[in-house]
C-alpha cells in the first residue's frame, strides 16, 4: 500500500498545472519535501499570488491563507489542509476593543493615529487597518513601517504582537509606548492625557515565543563560551536585549545558512524549524534556546493535504477552501499594498 508521501506526490503530477503548494518554515519535513515553495508568511503569499495556478495549497495556519487570498488573483482559489489551524496571537484582538480604541484615541481625544498590524493577523482585522489608512508589518520591516507613521507626526496603534511593537520600538530608541490593556481589560480612558504616546501597544503575544528567559541565554552562554543568539522579536524585551541578534525567520534561516562552518548557536523560536535548520547545517552546533512547538502549524500533515488533494481532483471546491468578505478583502489589500509601497520607498 502506498505511504500518503507518494499518494501525494502523486496526485500532484496528475495535478501539475492546477496546483501549487506553499508551505510554512515551521512544518514538518514531510509538508516541506512535497512543497513547491518554503518561506515565511508574507513571502509566501505573495509568491503563490505571482504564480497563475488555479488552486493554491498554503501548509500554514489560518491567517496566512488568508493574506494568500487577499492577494490571489481572482480567478485563484486558496485551500487549507486544517482549517482549524489558527493563531492564538492573532486571536488576541478583536474588532469591537480596537473599534472602542478607535473611538476613544481618534474621534474623542482627535489624536491624528492610524493602525500598523502585523500580519499575524484575522483578514478582518487587516481590513480595520486599510479603512483607517494604517499599514500591515511583517517582523522583518515593523520598525520601517513605524518610522515611517512616527516621520508624519501620527501616532500609532501596534496590533497584535505586544513584543513585536515594543522591541521594534526600543530599536528605534526615544518613542513613548503605553499598554493598551491592563490585566485583559482596556485601559484606555477618556480623561487620560495621551499627547505624548507615540505608540499604543495591543496585549497579544505568541505563547510560542513567550517562552524564552534570560536564564536559557546565560545557561548557554555558561556552557558554550563564543556561543552567538537569534531569537525571534515576537520573544520578551529582555531577551531580545540579551541576544546576539534578533529578526524574522527568514533573518534567522539566513544568518545561519551564511554563518561560518563551526559556529554555535542557539535559536529561540519554533523547535520544527530549529531541528531543519540542524539538518541543513550540519557543520555547525545548533541548539534550540528551548524547545517550543507550534502546535497549530503541525495540525497540517501529509493526510490531511493528500485528501484536501483529492477533494480538489474531484471537482470539490467548497472543501476547506478560504473565502473572506469582498470589502474585507478589499481593505486587507490596502493594508497590505501600503505596507509594499512604504518598504520599497
Ligand atoms: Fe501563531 Fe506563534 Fe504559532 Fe506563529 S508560532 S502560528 S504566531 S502561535
């Protein structure tokens, strides 16, 4: 009988011009050997949007099959192996609470503020983001993105990462930031004088990359004197200060690939990528900073794409397919385009 490795596969040929797979850095090695592109959220939505196939497969979770579609050219369907692979980081901030930010910080205090969004975020949120004329992030251009708001004299809502907006604050140096919430509630008031915040931070974090402390960096720098550390920024303020350097996955996946052979690291972000960066690095020592699995990414696996294959081959579209809201879609866009055009600048 045949493994779903080659049931795959060969669907795949029979599929050959109608399909293609993007997946995720943070998958398994099974969903990275049968995908036609491997990369981190945004690129991978934008490289499936450039291609003409019919059907794109995104191995990931939710939100970034939904940038996927907010990009896909009309005629493109996205598909999702699990359509329950979500986000808890993006599940963090909900329409109504930043409506309520919104009213409070720009309709009564007038305050000129506008919303940067990483795009680890629901389409509908991107799309909150597009109406107000704010911008999408991605962990690799955040700190652009704000210079650039903060350059035009706005203040600035940052959603959802409350890591990803400090840290990239602290890079900047000499911006006032200001927890939106306190102990889960909006502390966000009326009477409060927010003149002098440059930026308003949301309370989402990623439990992912929650997990790192100090401790494990000095426990490494102990053990392994010359020991150099990445982690990724979504990671707490004093471990992005005690690291060697700090960036997206994609950073990551290429300081490491272009460090020199015998070099030792330790890497505080997703341990299925930490254990691929191993095995495609071999001459040098890589640890994760501790071990942390997403465990949303891995509800995609090699049976769940082959039936999601299947289907697709059956003429059954509906099944696990991304459909998002016309005018979501089309703020999303905005957000997303803005974000393009501040960075190429
Ligand atoms: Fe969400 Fe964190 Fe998992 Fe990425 S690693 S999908 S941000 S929970």
């Amino acid at each position: 009988m045949q493994n779903y490795k080659e049931k795959v596969l060969e669907i795949k040929k029979q599929l050959k011009d109608k399909i293609l797979i993007a997946a995720h850095h943070y998958q398994n090695q099974d969903i990275i050997d049968i995908a036609d592109y491997v990369g981190d959220s945004y690129l991978l939505a934008k490289k499936a949007s450039q291609q003409e196939k019919e059907n794109i497969i995104l191995c990931g979770v939710k939100f970034m099959a939904e940038t996927a579609k907010i990009l896909a050219k009309e005629n493109q369907n996205v598909y999702i192996p699990d359509i329950n692979a979500g986000c808890p980081l993006a599940k963090g901030v909900s329409i109504k609470d930043l409506q309520l930010v919104f009213d409070i910080l720009k309709n009564k205090q007038n305050l000129d503020i506008v919303p940067v969004t990483y795009v680890n975020s629901y389409v509908d949120i991107k799309a909150f983001t597009g109406k107000y004329n704010g911008s999408c992030c991605t962990s690799s251009n955040a700190e652009k993105i704000i210079r650039y708001f903060l350059n035009q004299k706005k203040k600035i809502v940052f959603l959802p990462d409350f890591y990803l907006g400090k840290n990239s604050a602290n890079k900047i140096g000499n911006i006032k930031t200001k927890a939106i919430f306190k102990k889960n509630e909006i502390n966000i008031n009326l009477n409060d004088n927010n003149s002098d915040i440059d930026i308003f931070l949301w309370n989402s974090f990623c439990p992912i990359h929650q997990v790192y402390t100090p401790e494990d960096i000095y426990n490494f720098r102990d053990k392994y004197p010359g020991i150099k550390i990445v982690v990724h920024p979504e990671s707490k303020v004093e471990v992005v200060n005690l690291s060697d350097y700090s960036g997206s996955t994609e950073y990551i996946y290429n300081l490491i690939k272009n460090s020199k052979p015998g070099s030792i690291w330790a890497i505080g972000t997703e341990s299925t990528f930490v254990n691929r960066l191993k095995k495609e690095n071999p001459d040098k020592k890589i640890f994760s900073l501790k071990e942390s699995f997403c465990k949303n990414m891995q509800r995609i696996n090699l049976e769940n794409t082959y039936n999601l294959l299947e289907s697709i081959n059956n003429n059954k579209k509906n099944v696990n397919q991304i459909i998002i809201d016309e005018e979501d879609r089309y703020y999303g866009r905005i957000a997303l385009e803005n974000m393009i055009k501040i960075v190429e600048n």
